[in-house]
C-alpha cells in the first residue's frame, strides 16, 4: 500500500463522521500507541477505516534517543501494526521521551553533537531492524539549544539519519517554528536539512506564547508554513502529507476543508516543480531545436 | 558517551522535577537558547501530564472545581510531585492516579485536606470506562462490575460542560456495570441489582451454583437474569 496526497490523523472525535463522510481522505494516519495491543473500540474503528483508506502508523513514544534501552518487545509490536496496515514504513521521532521508567509524554530534543547523533541513528537502526520495516525520523521542535550542541540541527540529522539508513520525515512546521524561536531563516533550516532523505511531510499549526512560538497542533496551517510546504514540494516532489490537528478538533468537515486547501497548494507546487524540470520539448531528436 | 549519560541525568531532573538547569548548565555549559528556555521544559511536560490527566477525569476536575474549591489542584499539585508516569501512553498517568487516590493515607498527603469518599470511587468508574472501550480482558469478557458507597453513576453522566448541573454523588452503595458501546465505541453504564452482581459473580465463576442457590437465587432465576444481561457483557468470558 502507497501514500499519496493530503491525509488526517484518525482522532476519537471523528469516529462517528468519518463512517458517514463521502468527501475526500488520501490516507489516514494513527498513533500507534492507540493501537499497539489495544481491542476493543479502537480496533473496531481501525478495522473499519482501513477498509475505505490507507493508513499509516506514527509512534510517539519509543524514545529513540534516549538512555533506557530500546524495548525490542515495543519495537516488533509496532513492525507488526505496520504490516497489519501495509503501511509503507513506521514514522517516529528524533527525540527522546524515556527515563528510567518514566515517560515525559513530550518530545525532548537531543544535543546536536556527534555522539548524540550516533546514538540515535544506532537505536533507530536497531529498531528498524526488531521492526522489520522502513523507518522514518521526524525532525522536532526544540525550545531552547540543549548544552553541548556542537552541530546545527541539519548537521545532527544528516549524520543520525545515515547511520540509521532512515527517510526524513519532515515537519515544515517545526522547521518554521524552530526558525523563528532561534531567530534563523525557515527556508536556510529547511535547506540544511537531509531532504534527499523526505519520503513523508507533517504540517500543523503553531501559536505565540510569550516569546516562543509552540508547535501545538491546535490551528489551521499558517501562511508562513504553507509557503515553507511550497518550498519543501519543490525541492522534494511529491510524497505524501499529513495535517496533523491535535487539540480544539475542529469538526470532521472544517478539517477535510483544511486538506482540501493544502492539497491544491501541495498540486499546484508539483505542476510548477513539473514545468521547471521538464525539457522544453520532450523527446525531441538531439540538434532539433537547434536547427529549426 | 560519558557526555551524553550526563545530559540525561541532568536534563532529566530539569523535565522531570522541574530543576531550572544550573547544574546541567554548570557541567555542560550554557545552552545558547539561555538557561531559562532550557527550564521551561518542566513546565511544558508538567502541561502534558495535567492534561492528560483532566482531559481523562473531567467530571471529577469539574465536580470538585464546583463542590471543593481548589482541592483538585492540590490533588493534582501532589501527585504530579511524585513524578510517577509509568507507561508510554498518557492514560497510564490517570490510571496510576487513580490507584493513589484510593489509598486510605492520601487525605494526609494531601496538606490535611479532607478528599471526600466518592473522589476515588469517581475516579476507579473512569478507570473502568477506560479499560472496557479499549477491549482491555476482565472475568467477564470485557465488560465490568463495580461496588460504591456512593452514586457515581448519575455524576459521571453529567455534562461537564455546565458545572452547576453536576450531581453530587449521593450517600448511597451501588453496583454499577460498565459495558461496551456498540453505538459510540465507548462505554455505557448501568445499574446492578443485588441478584445481577450476584449471578455475574457465578458467570465470572467467582460463585458457585449452590451458593447461589443459597443466597435465594433459583436456576431459572439465574437464567433469566444472564439472558438479560448477556448483550451487555459484549464478548464472551474469558475461559
């Protein structure tokens, strides 16, 4: 099963709706840990949606990054929801959210710095591995540069992302809030990013909380970050998004309008990616052009 | 490695017990962000376990918003000091919650605040709505039976959304079934009469037959009451 276009995060308020719904989904996209060893209600609706869409699992707590070592257990659990779904690849985070038995239920970013970075492209390597399926790392949000940062952040994922053989999954609105907290140019960020490496997009909506911008999920896409996924379309071509809408879920309709709107945007970048990289005539026998 | 073995340790204490990082900043240096963005970690994990926490106990947060003022924040204020989140899934925090809740010491941990009877029985009845729509096993299948000293029921059913119309849970034991929602996908709840926990107990094979039978509950009785229960039990017992 492939990705393609604008998806949604499948979320509990969109149950009902979603059964009734005859407008446009591309593709669903699930919080595996809603799912990993669950029954009950939340399979039943998992069940019913990947009859109609293809869905894809993203983790959010595997704590690649961090020092309690890796559940091996988790990690063949999500591989196993991945391929119950067909889903081209397991999404997760370039992060970590694990201590000693205690989850911090946030994205905590990781010093960029050489030993940082090898330590996370090695577990995530690993768990690719327990997994057996492709691994995709997100790029997170990070408030403040944590001590013993040597590295840019796009240095720090280009090198993770090479020791774990992993794809980018790129969060264009973590890189524009990350750019804006740390007073940096969001298309310079987006540059130094590892975008050889996208296979999968993620946009969201950010608000102002005293000086920093906060990655919360709660808005429609703002116009910054609709240019900076124009950009992203352009250099990357097409892979699939997803509009990620976490809190102050908007109804099931005002949601499909918000995809409907980024995947005009996300067509309209493909054609004009299309036009610049085609030859003026197709084909054309070698010297045509020249001699007429 | 050494470096980064010491980042966690010291990040960790910042995120979580809400240090302001000077020792973090004292072994590994200043973060360019300066230390107070560093510091503001605490806060937001501290906003993540709070919301998970209201957002799966919202008749309890309102109930004793309207009826207690400000104990649910010295509630929540206690139990986030112990720092205990001990599953990848935030529900885990609520669940955990709830277990401390029911203790009989929590009122003294609490700074002498008296935490009224029907607090934790609100918070176990949750608990068990949880464990029902996520298809979680019990001796009944799925489905689930709970003893309280008081009527949770008709408070859990309130709209959170208008606070003066929340019931107060009234002085009265009940028994209270919680069972799958075909309809939602969630978890329904129904009042239990003496003979149906009874004859539940003897379906989850807690009781025997005779002992039924002593208690004034007949074969055909006992029938009778399973056929009407058994749509709700949604699955079957768990062999």
């Amino acid at each position: 099963m492939s990705l393609s276009g604008v998806g949604i995060g499948l979320r509990r308020p969109h149950f009902d709706a979603l059964a009734d719904t005859q407008r446009q989904i591309d593709w669903l996209e699930v919080i595996a840990e809603n799912y990993v060893g669950v029954d009950g209600s939340a399979r039943r609706i998992l069940d019913v949606c990947r009859e109609r869409w293809p869905v894809a699992p993203h983790g959010v707590s595997a704590s690649l990054g961090g020092p309690t070592p890796l559940d091996e257990s988790w990690a063949r659990a999500c591989g196993a929801l991945t391929r119950l779904l067909d889903a081209p690849f397991y999404t997760e985070h370039a992060c970590w959210s694990a201590l000693d038995g205690w989850y911090s239920h946030d994205l905590l970013p990781l010093p960029f710095n050489e030993a940082a970075a090898e330590h996370l492209g090695r577990r995530a390597r690993a768990f690719a591995q327990y997994a057996e399926r492709p691994l995709l790392l997100e790029n997170v949000t990070y408030y403040a540069t944590m001590p013993g940062s040597r590295w840019s952040e796009g240095q720090f994922l280009s090198h993770a992302l090479a020791v774990a053989d992993a794809g980018l999954l790129l969060d264009v609105n973590n890189v524009y809030v990350n750019a804006v907290n740390h007073d940096e140019d969001p298309l310079a960020v987006l540059e130094a990013l590892p975008l050889s490496r996208v296979r999968q997009i993620h946009v969201a909506g950010h608000r102002r909380e005293g000086d920093l911008l906060l990655d919360d999920h709660g808005s429609a896409v703002s116009a910054p970050v609709v240019a900076l996924l124009e950009a992203a379309i352009l250099r990357v071509g097409a892979v699939p998004v997803l509009l990620e809408w976490d809190h102050g879920v908007p109804p099931l309709d005002v949601l499909l309008d918000e995809a409907d709107r980024l995947r005009a945007i996300v067509d309209a970048a493909l054609s004009t990616r299309a036009l610049a990289t085609q030859p003026l005539i197709a084909n054309a026998p070698h010297g045509t052009t020249r001699d007429a | 490695m050494r470096e980064l073995d010491d980042f966690f340790a010291l990040m960790g204490k910042v995120v979580r017990e809400g240090d302001d990082g000077a020792g973090l900043a004292a072994h590994l240096g200043e973060s360019r962000s300066g230390r107070a963005r560093v510091a503001r970690y605490g806060e937001l994990v501290r906003r993540q376990h709070v919301e998970a926490l209201e957002n799966f106990y919202p008749v309890l947060v309102a109930v004793l918003a309207c009826e207690h003022d400000g104990l649910w924040a010295v509630l929540r204020d206690a139990w986030l000091a112990l720092h205990i989140s001990p599953s990848r899934h935030p529900s885990g925090i609520s669940l955990a919650f709830a277990q401390w809740l029911s203790a009989p010491d929590v009122s003294s941990s609490v700074a002498q605040r008296s935490v009224p009877l029907w607090a934790p029985e609100l918070a176990e009845l949750a608990c068990m709505q949880y464990q029902v729509a996520i298809g979680s096993p019990s001796p009944l299948g799925v489905a689930r039976v709970g003893s309280f000293t008081h009527d949770v029921i008709a408070t859990l059913r309130s709209n959170v959304s208008v606070p003066r119309r929340i019931a107060l849970p009234r002085s009265q034991p009940s028994y209270v079934l919680v069972f799958p929602d075909t309809v939602t996908l969630g978890a329904r709840t129904s009042r239990l009469s003496a003979i149906e926990v009874a004859v539940l107990a003897w379906f989850a094979g807690e009781v025997d037959g005779p002992m039924l039978e002593q208690l004034g509950i007949s074969v055909p009785l006992r029938d009778a009451t399973l056929t009407q229960l058994r749509p709700k039990l949604g699955v079957a017992r768990v062999a």
